[in-house]
C-alpha cells in the first residue's frame, strides 16, 4: 500500500517536492490543500500541474475516514460512524445546543481501559487513529453541521471512542492541523481533551505548554471505588494523579475539569461528594456531574435525581463550581459511555 502523504511534515515535504524536480513552493500548495481545503484526492489539486499531480498519485496516496453512516436522534444529536482506509469504525457525535456546535471526536478504533461503565472499553482497542484521521472527523462532523443547521462548528471534545493519552503524539499532530492557522483555524481554547488519567502524560502535557482544556474522567475519589470501575487507578492512583495535574497546572495555569458519572448507590452519598471535594481542592478545578447512560447489562443504574442534586448542591455550598449534565443522543447510543459500533456498518465490517 502506498503511503498518506498526509503523514509528511513540511520540511519532508520540501524534500520530497525538489526530488522530484519541483520547485518548493508546491510543497506549500499542497499543504494548502491538505489541510486548509481538505482535498481526499491529488486531483483536486487543480493549483499543481497534471504532471505533478501524476506522480505524486504513483508514490502517494490520500487515505481518508469517511462517514458512512449517521442517525439523528430526537434531540437533534447525530451519531456518526466513521470508516476507515482498512476497514474499521470509529464513531463521533455532533451535539447541537442553542449556543455551540460541538462535535465529539475519538482516539483510538476500540479501547485499552476496560472502564466498567462503558461501552467502548468492552471493545479490544484495534489501532491508534492517525493525526490524519482525527482531522478528518473534525472536517466530516463540521461540515455536517453547516448542512444540517447551517452553523459554524464552534467546540471540539475528544471524548469518543479510545483513550486520548495513549494516541498522544498523533492526537496532538492531529488538533495542530485544526488549530493551525494554516490549517481549519480553530482556537485551541474551544478544544477539550477528556483522559482517564494517564499521569506521565498529563504531565508531558504541561511540559508541552498544551493549549487545549482539560478533563479528566474521575468518577470516585476514593482508590478502592475508583480501581473498581477504573482499572487504570491501579497504575494511576489518586495521589499520584493528583500531582500530575498540580504539575501540569503549575505548567499552563489553566483550571481542570472533573468528570463524575454519578451512579445509584455507588458514588452519589454525601460523603462520596466530600471525597470529591477534598480532591479539588489540590489544583483549581470545577466538576460536570453527568447523568449515567446506561449499556445494556444493569450493572450500573442512574443515580436519583434528587441526590444528585444534593450531591452538586453540597459542592457549590463549598465554592466548587458544579453543573449537572443531561446526556444527549440517548435513543440512539450517542451519548456519553454509549459508543460501541452499535451500527449497520460495523455489523456488517464483522461479518466479513
């Protein structure tokens, strides 16, 4: 199979440009269509001569994911699968509010984590998605947006399929070409990155002056109740995932957010929000309470409503910002912890 050259920075780029006898101005051209335009294809690159574009077709290629499927729920929210150059799916979401366009983006086809609530770590993780790849879905779910509500993309979360600290350097590639100038433009400051808690990587991330927000999914802070959803806590307690993000803030000053899946009778006591509480209290912080959503099994249920609302009113009482949230794209397993390839295209990919 011939290579994306997509995967080519701009000085490899250049290099390739003048072996092939071509002045480096192309390189910049090419760059232009890649990823200010989003060409899929060298023929749509009408600024090169045929003859460049020829070759390049005979040493290249432009390997894209593309929908291949969507369904629309009550609310509005879409839930997009998305195929892959071999074979594989990925999902997103485009979540539509009276204020913002955001769409949820994934990581990985499949997960690693094994996280007792969610769908996706039931998956085997397949493969990291390419810098290419995550662009891609940013490209597809905006310009369904545009079509379907005649809006601008305004939010990006990384919060789909896959753990986003295990794809660090193709992740961060990939949101540099949206960021970028050259690139789709989007402020870093509208793009959140959701991990489980990777600490050597939220730490590389402070190291890295990392723009983008962060969340960290948290959902017990306590060891022995996290560890028993979580998995990953075994390795990433709480103590050292605390300092990670103390390092990280002291490195870009900027707040985390806390995510809490409130389930019955598990987290959703009083002193479950004292816990939390005295976890925030170790770098600036605010926490989304999230409605759990469920998958199938029962194992999990969600919390009653009127402890949840004591539970964010025990917060707020001790000057913790705490929203509740209401999940979107239920009836249609869009919502959070819901993504599973549960759709035609992935049965269908099984199958064969």
């Amino acid at each position: 199979m011939k290579e994306d050259i997509r995967k080519y920075s701009i000085e490899e780029l250049l290099e390739i440009i003048q072996e092939m006898g071509e002045k480096p101005f192309r390189a910049k051209q090419m760059l232009e269509w890649i990823w200010e335009k989003s060409a899929h294809s060298f023929d749509e690159m009408t600024s090169l001569s045929k003859e460049l574009r020829e070759k390049l077709k005979e040493r290249f290629d432009i390997l894209p994911i593309e929908i291949s499927e969507h369904q629309k729920s009550d609310d509005g929210t879409f839930k997009i699968a998305f195929t892959t150059h071999d074979k594989k799916v990925v999902e997103g979401v485009l979540i539509p509010t009276a204020k913002r366009m955001t769409a949820c983006i994934s990581s990985q086809v499949g997960c690693s984590l094994t996280c007792a609530f969610c769908a996706t770590g039931r998956l085997k993780r397949l493969r990291n998605l390419t810098a290419a790849e995550v662009y891609d879905q940013v490209v597809a779910i905006r310009n369904l947006a545009e079509k379907e509500y005649q809006k601008p993309l305004t939010n990006i979360v990384i919060m789909g399929m896959g753990e986003p600290l295990l794809n660090y350097a193709e992740m961060m590639k990939g949101i540099s070409f949206v960021t970028s100038e050259k690139g789709l433009g989007m402020s870093p400051k509208r793009i959140t990155l959701s991990t489980a808690g990777i600490s050597k990587m939220i730490k590389k991330m402070g190291d890295d002056q990392s723009r983008i927000k962060l969340a960290v999914s948290l959902h017990a802070a306590n060891d022995k109740k996290r560890s028993s959803i979580m998995p990953i806590n075994d390795q990433n307690n709480l103590e050292v995932l605390g300092e990670s993000l103390q390092y990280y803030y002291e490195k870009t000053n900027q707040p985390i957010t806390f995510e809490y899946i409130i389930f019955r009778d598990f987290n959703d006591t009083l002193e479950d929000a004292r816990e939390l509480l005295d976890f925030c209290q170790k770098v600036p912080s605010k926490v989304n309470i999230i409605e759990y959503n469920s998958i199938d099994d029962g194992e999990f249920q969600q919390a009653d409503p009127d402890k949840v609302d004591a539970f964010a009113a025990f917060l707020e009482r001790n000057d913790v910002v705490a929203k509740v949230r209401r999940s979107r794209g239920k009836d249609i397993d869009a919502a959070c912890g819901q993504l599973a390839n549960k759709n035609k295209t992935a049965n269908e990919l099984l199958k064969n």
